[in-house]
C-alpha cells in the first residue's frame, strides 16, 4: 500500500451566539475544522483533523509514495517538520485511521486496546457567574455526568472561586471537580501577564479545601522548577503539558516530577505515537495521563483512541459546556456526534479505524 495524495481542506462554520471562550480574550465568532484526507492506492482513505496543517503542501512530497503504515518512520519526518513550520499531527491521525482500516480494527486496539470505554469529564469553557454555573453542574450531573471541569481566570479569581463554592454545594461529594487556571500558553496576541507563584500557591491551597480534584496549569508551561515546587508544597494535584511542543518538554515535567496528571493533546502536542510512549512512562510510575481534547471532534476522536488504548484516565475531557459548547458545533464534521451514555461513559466507536463518518453533504456548505 502507498500514499498517492494528501488533501487539505478547510470549513468554517458561523457561531452564532458566540462562544466566550475563558481562555481567549476574542469571543469565537466562527469555529474552523481543517480536515487532513491521506489517500492510498487501495482505496482506503484516512482522516485525521485538529489542528490547522498551515503551511503543509510544501512537505507533502515526503510522504507520497510512502507505504502509510511505516508510522514511526512519518512520525520522525513529522517531529522534523514541526521545528521548521508547524505541527502536522492530524496527518498522523490519518495514518492510524488507514492502519486500523486496513486490519478491520477499532484504532484503540493498535494502541494497546485496554477498553472500550472511557468516563468523560464535562470540560466547561465559559466563564459563568456562580448561579449559573451551579446550574449547568446540576444539568451535567442529570445527563449522567460524574465529573466537570470549571474554569478559573487569573483576573476575577473572587468570582471564579465563588463558581467553584457554588457548584461544591449544589452537586456536593456527587461529582470530581476539576479546576483549569489555563497559564501555561496563551492565545496569539495575548500578552497578558501569567500567574506568579504565589498566586498559584493561594488558588492550590483554596481549591485543595473544595475538595478538586486537580489544579490544571497554575503557571507558565516553561516554568518547569515552579510547577515542581508547587507540586512537593501543595496537596492538590497539579495538571498540564496540554500544548507542550516537543517530546523534550514533556519529558523535562517527567524528569522534575512536576505534575501529578499529564494531559498531552495527541493532535495538538506530539502526536499519537509519543504520546502512548509518555502515557506508558506516566502510568508505570503511578500519575495518571487524560489528555487535553478541545479541539474539535476528530481531535477528540484521536484522545479517545489513544486514551482507550493505554488505559489512561481516570476520566476523558469532554468538550461540553452547553448551549455555548454543544456537541453539534464541536463534531459539526461527522454523520453522528461523539456523545456520552447515561452513565457518563464516552465509548469508542465500533467500526475499523478512527470509526466516524464525515459528514461530506453537510461539510459542502462549510467549505472555505
Ligand atoms: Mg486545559
């Protein structure tokens, strides 16, 4: 089998109202998918997406008339591109689609096949006032969501806490709450500052009385010794290494024992083979690895496969923060969104490769 095209196509689709991201200044008026199609000369097509591919048709000669299942070898040549222009992991993605594809086999089970089915967290991206996000943790726990994840901005922290408080009472021990302070990177053009430690100290200590079940990037992404001081000081978990842009500084959190929950993106990160080496080094020594999923549906697919795959958890982020963050906006590229059962599980799909169909009618009318 070989590589006879790579076909990079992009679609927007209008947000309207907004979605009030809590970690970008710009509300998002629209939300871009970018789908990577990798053709082979058997006729399987693989799709990966979740990032942009910027600049890729100057590099897809590396890879046409290249065998699709010489991954490792792809993934070398993609680590190389990624320090020269951008990161190329949905292309990856699409490799693994036509590798499961072609042994009739859920994706998951290349990765190691641990199960199935995975408990999804409600990863909540709105800032909410404290009523209202009680509120929808209530709803969440109706559709049979066992945990959620809230968001906290550096700049109205007395609000954010006051969310927390609230939500703590309304769903009491019945839910893990996770708290993301969202330092570690910031949105293009935003240079505002990041948390100091002893800001992250003061957010770790409070949160750790709530009873959070993880603080997630208290501090800058490079402030590795200041993520592994807070950790030995603090009694709360400490999160990150969602955006981490090589395996290098993945590996230089595990080095200094900084975090407690590893979350590498598998499409946004390093990629879905170096994320399952990672994921087995964290595991083995006893951290947990849930990586970070909010891209869009396939970048959510990706996670899922490789969570599944390795066994990771003990929950999948989940994109959903309705009516701002619905699974119709999030996964507007498949037949059929990625939904949770009414036990709060997110299960792979049960068809060969990554299992989704794109929905190509609907797409027509995204396309830009
Ligand atoms: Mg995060």
């Amino acid at each position: 089998m070989i590589i006879t095209d790579i076909r990079i196509q992009s679609y927007r689709l209008p947000l309207d109202p907004p979605f009030y991201a809590a970690w970008d200044p710009i509300p998002r008026r629209h939300f871009d998918a970018t789908l990577t199609i990798v053709e082979t000369d058997v006729g399987i097509v693989g799709i990966g997406g979740g990032d942009t591919m910027a600049g890729f048709e100057s590099y897809k000669s590396f890879f046409i008339g290249q065998n699709p299942l010489q991954i490792a070898r792809h993934v070398q040549v993609i680590e190389t591109l990624n320090f020269h222009a951008a990161r190329y992991w949905p292309l990856e993605m699409a490799l693994w689609d036509i590798f499961g594809q072609s042994l009739g086999t859920p994706a998951a089970q290349l990765f190691g096949g641990f199960t199935t089915k995975i408990l999804a967290y409600a990863s909540c991206g709105e800032l909410k006032s404290p009523d209202a996000r009680a509120e929808s943790a209530l709803a969440l726990h109706e559709q049979g969501f066992r945990a959620l994840k809230i968001r906290i901005d550096l700049r109205r922290m007395d609000e954010g806490l006051q969310a927390m408080t609230a939500v703590r009472r309304a769903v009491g021990a019945a839910m893990d709450i996770m708290v993301d302070f969202n330092q570690a990177w910031r949105m293009p053009g935003d240079i505002a500052p990041s948390a100091d430690p002893a800001a992250a100290q003061h957010l770790a200590d409070v949160l750790h009385e709530l009873g959070v079940l993880w603080l997630e990037e208290p501090l800058q992404g490079a402030d590795v010794r200041g993520l592994a001081a807070l950790r030995s000081r603090s009694k709360i978990r400490i999160a990150g290494g969602e955006m981490a842009r090589s395996l290098a500084d993945l590996l230089a959190y595990a080095d200094a024992d900084a975090l407690d929950v590893y979350q590498p993106d598998v499409v946004l990160a390093v990629g879905l083979l170096r994320t399952r080496m990672l994921a087995e080094w964290v595991m083995a020594r006893n951290r947990w690895f849930t990586p970070h999923t909010w891209s869009n549906g396939l970048g959510l697919l990706a996670n899922l496969h490789v969570t599944a795959g390795v066994g990771g958890g003990p929950y999948l982020e989940f994109p959903y923060d309705p009516p701002g963050w619905t699974v119709e906006r999030r996964d507007f590229m498949f037949t059929e969104g990625i939904f949770t059962d009414a036990e709060g599980y997110v299960h792979i799909p049960d068809r060969p490769g990554m299992g989704k169909t794109i929905d190509w009618d609907r797409l027509k009318h995204y396309a830009r």
